[in-house]
C-alpha cells in the first residue's frame, strides 16, 4: 500500500470513529488582537531590485473538498515546490514538482477551516523540507513560503523547517496573500494605508517605487509562536500592491540591512505581468497547486470506495446531503466546486 492509499485509509478510519463516536468537543480558536501600527515616515527603508545570487525555493498547497457535513469532511490537497535560478540576467525554472494528499477532518464547524489549514502547513513544511536536503540549499539561497512565520506545534510550519534553515543560514521569508490583523492607527487596512503613504512620499521625491517598510510589531495569537519580524514591501514600480513580508528571526536579529537586502532580491523576481508585485516563485509554486476536474473525480471515486467497503457510505452521504442545500442552490455537483478560502493569522 503506498502513501496516498494509506492517507485514504486513515480518512476513512478517521470518519468511522465520528460515526461510531462523534465529533470531539469543539477546542478554543487561535485566539490574538489586531496589530495596530501608527504610519511612520522613518520607517520607508528604499529598496532597489538586485539579482538574486541564489537559488529561490518556493511551496504553496492547495485544497479541494471531495466529500462534506457539518462535523466532518474529506479533502484532497496538492502540494508544490518551485526553484527558480537567475542565469545571466533571466529567472530560470531549476526544480518543480508536487504531491498529493488525501486528508480527513473531523470536527466542530467553527475549528473546521483552522483544521485544514493544520494539515496544509504540514505538507508545505515536510515538502520543503526535503527539497532544501535534496537540493543542498544554503546561505544564498531563500525559502519563501506562503502565510505568516509562525512555526512549531500542530498547526504550524514545522519547526523543523525553521531549525534546518537556520543550520543551513538559509533567507527564510514568508509572505501571506492576505493578512487580516494588520491595522493602522485608525483602524483600516495597515497594507493599504502604507500603500498610500509611501505614494506620498515617492510623489515628494523621497522615497522610490519600492520600498519595505521595516518592522511592524505585531501581538500574539495564542498557541503560536512568531518566529520573525514583520515588514511589509513594496516590490514593483508598476503595482500598488503591498504585502506583509516576515522575515525569519535570525536573518535580521543584528540590524535591518538584511531585511532589506531581500527585500531587494526578491523585487528582481516580482515584475512579472502575471503576478505583478507578488514574487514569481510563490506565483508559479500556486500555479502548480490546481487539481485537474478528472483527477478530483478519481480522487472522490477512490473516497467513495473506501467508506463504501467500511459499510459507512449511506449514513455519511445522508449528512453530507443535509449539509449541502447550498450546493444545490447553486446548481452545482461536487464539494470540490465550492471552493473555500482558508483562514488568515
């Protein structure tokens, strides 16, 4: 049996207990305030793109639901890797691939995304991981994941990660698509309001186009630990995207030069038109993460088989029917349709 098969197995087995037993007492959210950040001039360090002198390691994951109710679900996750080598003046694919995942959650609804985003952190962290062995990644080189640094626990990257890249004295940065808690002094969207400030300043001839705005003191959210110092940058003349950028804690912990020495290695990869301020690596890792409809098919197909031969296929087909009126609403078939963001810390 190999891995795949036994992940739907362990799925399954994960589900029989919820029929025989119940979904477990809900536990308490991650729980941490807003970070507000009062806008300071001083704190625009500018930034001018310069050529990575290393490789860039790039994992992102995916999630599709194959089979759902209120209390449990069925999913299946690609997880993909991206290395990207700057030869002469152009960024060169070096390494690519992906992995599949079958996983089941059980749980109360409300603990149900921060599930699911525990498992996907876990694929991206032992995928990157082995990649960083496989390849011999080291002091020139990044790791850029997507979400916030936060590592160690059950629903972190692993700390492992972080322990292998400090050894190796690898740029670990992480940058979130989004992140929520981020607010200025009055309570907006800190990203977009250090958007606009710095389009002041650049109007004013005191700041460039890109820039990182460096550091960003941020409060705790229970159970996890930061292993970093927040920024934000800027990395593109022709974007007004801004992006939280965490930088691991042993990269900057001596002075702020570093901080914005990758943020200049990472703006000579951040022009591309498909992803304009956003750095390509993480870019084409995400492009890697879509599951082919035929492929979630078989995948739902091989679920469907699994609890079937457990005898437990009827009962959770009634739960999933009760739970997916919206679905239907909306004229659509397959959980995996439903496509659903997964949560921000």
């Amino acid at each position: 049996m190999n891995s795949f098969q036994q992940e739907v197995v362990e799925a399954v087995k994960n589900l029989k207990k919820y029929v025989d037993d119940g979904a477990p007492t809900p536990e308490p959210l991650p729980e941490g305030e807003p970070s507000f950040e009062e806008v300071r001039r001083e704190k625009f360090l500018p930034v001018v793109a310069s050529k990575p002198e290393g490789r860039m390691l790039s994992v992102d994951a995916s999630s599709y639901t194959l089979l759902s109710g209120n209390y449990w679900r069925v999913s299946v996750s690609r997880c993909a890797y991206v290395v990207v080598e700057v030869q002469g003046e152009k960024p060169v694919v070096v390494g690519e691939g992906c992995e599949d995942h079958i996983f089941g959650v059980v749980c109360h609804p409300s603990r149900r995304l921060y599930e699911v985003w525990s498992k996907l952190r876990r694929f991206e962290s032992e995928l990157a991981l082995r990649t960083v062995k496989s390849m011999g990644l080291g002091e020139e080189d990044f790791c850029l994941l997507d979400g916030a640094a936060y590592f160690g626990g059950a629903k972190n990257f692993l700390l492992e990660l972080y322990e292998e890249a400090r050894r190796r004295k690898m740029k670990m940065v992480t940058i979130p698509k989004r992140s929520l808690r981020l607010m200025d002094s009055q309570g907006r969207d800190l990203l977009a309001s250090l958007s606009i400030a710095g389009e002041k300043l650049h109007q004013e001839g005191s700041l460039p186009e890109t820039w990182i705005y460096h550091s960003i003191k941020v409060g705790e959210v229970r159970g996890l630990r930061l292993y970093a110092e927040v920024s934000a940058v800027k990395l593109s003349p022709s974007s007004r995207r801004v992006f939280r950028c965490d930088l691991v804690d042993y990269l900057v912990e001596e002075s702020e030069e570093p901080a914005v020495q990758a943020a200049s290695e990472l703006a000579y990869l951040a022009r591309d038109a498909r992803c304009d301020g956003y750095p390509a690596p993480l870019y084409l890792a995400h492009r890697w993460t879509a599951i082919p409809e035929s492929k979630l098919i078989e995948y739902e197909e091989e679920v469907y088989r699994g609890l079937e031969e457990e005898g437990l296929l009827d009962e959770l087909l009634r739960e999933a029917e009760a739970a997916s009126f919206r679905k239907v609403l909306l004229g659509l078939t397959h959980d995996y349709e439903l496509r659903e963001e997964i949560v921000d810390l």
